[in-house]
C-alpha cells in the first residue's frame, strides 16, 4: 500500500518563512537604530532629573586649565627644558629599580672632584635624634671627615647636638684680602679642626633660639697640588699669619626666624642673626667678634609655581682692643654659605662682605625647578668702604631639586667679570 506524504500548500510555506524571518529582521533593525558600547553618541540611561536647572546647586566644576595668557608665558621654558623632563621622567621610571639597592643607613655620592659616603643613623636615641658621619676624599689628596648628632629636634621645646669636623687641603686657594684682589689663585695648605656643642629652644627648626661653644684648631703650610705658593707670592707682613696657624675657642648665640608656607616656600621672610665672640687659647693673643645676618624673602608671580626669591647677607670681623690682627683664614669669604655665584669659591675675603641675590625660580616638575639669577657681592676693610660701584655682578641660573625635608641639591651657572662658574652642591643653602 502506498501512503502518500501530505504537502504544505505553496502559500502556506511562504507564510511560515516569512514568520520566522520577521522577527529576526526586527531585531537587527532594532541594533542598527540603537548605538552600543564604543559608540561615541552612545549615552547610558538615568533616571530623570527634576528640577530647575537654572536654579543654584551643586555642579561639576569646569576643567582644570591654564589661561591662554598663562600657557603662552610657560611655552619657552616647557620648550628649552623639555630634554630635561625626558630625562627625569626616564629616572622616574628607573626609580623602582634603583630602590633594590638602596639602604635607609646611607648613600654614596660622587663628584668630579670628591668621592665620599655618608652614613647616617636616625632615631638612634629615639624620635627626633640622629647621627651621621661623612668620610670624603679628592684625587688631589685633599681629605674630609665630618660626624653630626642631635636630639629632641621636632618633638621637644629644647635640644641639642654637636658638629665635629676634620678637613685637610694642601691646595686650598687663596687671591689676596681686599675687594680687587687679583683673580689668579696662589695655593696654601689647610688643616682645620671644629668641634662644637650646641643647645637650642624651639620646637619649629624655623622658630628657635641657639646657643653654642666649640673650638677651632688651623694648621698652615707651604702646601702641594698647586703652583704658585702663596708664601712665594705673598708678604707675610701684609697678610697676617700667612705661615701660621692659630687656635680659638668660642661662645655664640644665633637664630632662625621665619613666616613661610611651607619647606619649598613661596611666600613669607626669614630671618638668620647669629654672633660668635672668639678668644685664642694658643698664646696667640686673637681676640675677635664675627656677626652675621641674613634675611631671606619670598613673593608668588599670580602661582605658588612661580616665585620671586631674595636674601641679602652682610657679615662682619671686628678685632677687639689689644688683639693681635685677625688671621687671612679667618675673615669673611666668599665661600660656603657666603659663595658669590659668578666667582671661584674663596676668591675675595676682608673683614667686611655684603651680598645681594635675587632669583625668579619657576616649577617644571616636581621636585625640580629652575631658576635665573642676579647678584651683587662685595667685600672691603670697613662698612664705610662699602659701594654699590664697586660691587662684583653676577648673572646666571640652574636647576634644583629638594631631596628631603632640610636639603636641597642644585646646579649652577653664572657669570661674573671674570668669566663663567660652574657649581653643583648637594646641600644649597638658599
């Protein structure tokens, strides 16, 4: 028997095509019409907002940018540093790395002239105590210990520490006394021993009190590593001491007072007196006062990344009645704390300096800033002798950086009469 398979009708086959593919069509037209996720004009659904939007109420702020005229004064300095920000972002990035070898009990540190460490040990008697020895040494033969300890710094109202420091050159410069001393070097060897002991009130390293004794041992010599000798220069008549050395003991008092806001400030004065009265304790009859002041300011330009810095430093040796003249190496140099920035380091010394500096410094970024220089530096036998002609300029600038809480490192190049002078220091002092 043969059964016969029954058969849609041709219509009714279309019907059921077109049911199943409706659908389908539907819901792809339905994708096409709405945008997905990674569509720029896809907006996500929310509930909507009533209320006025005229009214006052909380808003986003509007972007963070700089003004128009703000970007175009920054352009060419973004522009002249730019292979600076390479490089530190590349220090950046190798940050972690450096940190495997890195020990919070010191660091090493090398320079074109010394290589040295530093170790130092913090909180060795508790908070707010530290201690630290630097070992240095030059391939001239020049040699450097230094040991440093406080306590009670930041946490208490009272404190104290001692310095103690060893420091031999055989080439230690020397240009004359006088504020147009001749600008080639004559060379003496130096062996200074400090120690010191200090108390201080004041919690604020910034707002304290300090009184202080210590003693000061200065061995002279003919010296070596340099060519000419300052003996094969110079007369010993007209520069006192010039082959003796001397020993002093000393009280003195000093301070810090200041209005800043902050460690890397950009606005507010500080101030910095401190006296040193001196006796000889060799039978060299050296009797002497040293006086310094130094006060500091600092002003915004429209930005906490743009600032005005200044600070004006004048210091003084005065012998007292019946004292012998004040040794060469004992009067007011140009040098350390008191370096003018266009000059070799001790190029001028007398019993009377002045220095005017002024800096317009600017963020490029953090920590490091750059800045440019102006300055006036002189010295002379009296305040009297004191010009503002015969003040020695410099001009110039750099770069620097914070590091930690109390120092700074920095670079520098400026111009003085003389030519250029180039210094790096890892603890600048202003």
């Amino acid at each position: 028997m043969l059964h016969r398979t029954p058969r849609w009708p041709q219509g009714g086959t279309i019907l059921a095509l077109a049911l199943c593919v409706l659908p389908a069509a539907c819901i792809v037209d339905s994708a096409r019409a709405e945008p997905r996720f990674g569509d720029s004009t896809w907006v996500a659904p929310s509930a909507l907002i009533e209320g006025d939007v005229e009214a006052a109420g909380p808003r986003v702020a509007r972007p963070d940018h700089e003004r128009r005229w703000e970007t175009v004064l920054r352009a060419p300095f973004r522009l002249a540093f730019l292979p600076l920000r390479l490089l530190t972002r590349g220090i950046e990035a190798a940050g972690p790395t450096a940190e495997e070898f890195h020990t919070s009990k010191g660091r090493i540190q090398v320079s074109p002239e010394w290589i040295g460490a530093t170790v130092a040990v913090p909180a060795f008697l508790g908070p707010g105590s530290k201690i630290g020895l630097t070992g240095a040494w030059s391939p001239r033969d020049s040699r450097k210990a230094r040991i440093r300890a406080h306590a009670g710094d930041s946490v208490s109202f009272l404190g104290g520490g001692i310095d103690a420091l060893y420091d031999y050159r055989p080439n230690r410069r020397f240009y004359g006394i006088g504020n147009f001393s001749s600008s080639d070097p004559t060379y003496f060897l130096r062996r200074a021993d400090l120690a010191s002991a200090y108390l201080f009130a004041g919690r604020d390293p910034l707002r304290r009190v300090r009184a202080s004794v210590g003693i000061s041992d200065v061995g002279i010599g003919q010296g070596y590593n340099g060519s000419p000798r300052s003996v094969d220069v110079f007369n010993p008549t007209d520069v006192p001491f010039l082959t003796q050395g001397s020993q002093v003991w000393w009280l003195g008092v000093g301070g810090d007072f200041a209005a800043l806001d902050g460690a890397e400030p950009s606005e507010g004065v500080h101030l910095r007196p401190e006296v040193r009265r001196f006796r000889s304790s060799d039978g060299s009859d050296l009797r002497f006062d040293d006086w310094r002041v130094e006060a500091r300011g600092y002003l915004p330009v429209f930005s906490r990344r743009r600032v005005i810095a200044a600070r004006l430093v004048y210091e003084g040796v005065d012998p007292r009645s019946g004292s012998a003249p004040v040794p060469f190496y004992r009067l007011a140099e140009s040098s350390d704390a008191n370096h003018f920035a266009g000059y070799p380091t001790g190029r001028f010394r007398d019993r009377r300096l002045a220095i005017g500096h002024a800096e317009y410094r600017w963020e490029i970024m953090r920590p490091v800033w750059a800045f440019g220089l102006a300055e006036l530096g002189e010295v002379a036998s009296t305040s009297s002798r004191l010009t503002l002609g015969a003040a020695h300029p410099s001009l110039g600038g750099g770069l620097r950086a914070r590091i930690s809480p109390g120092q700074v490192a920095e670079i520098e190049a400026a111009r003085g009469h003389e030519g250029l002078n180039v210094k790096a220091d890892l603890e600048a002092h202003f």
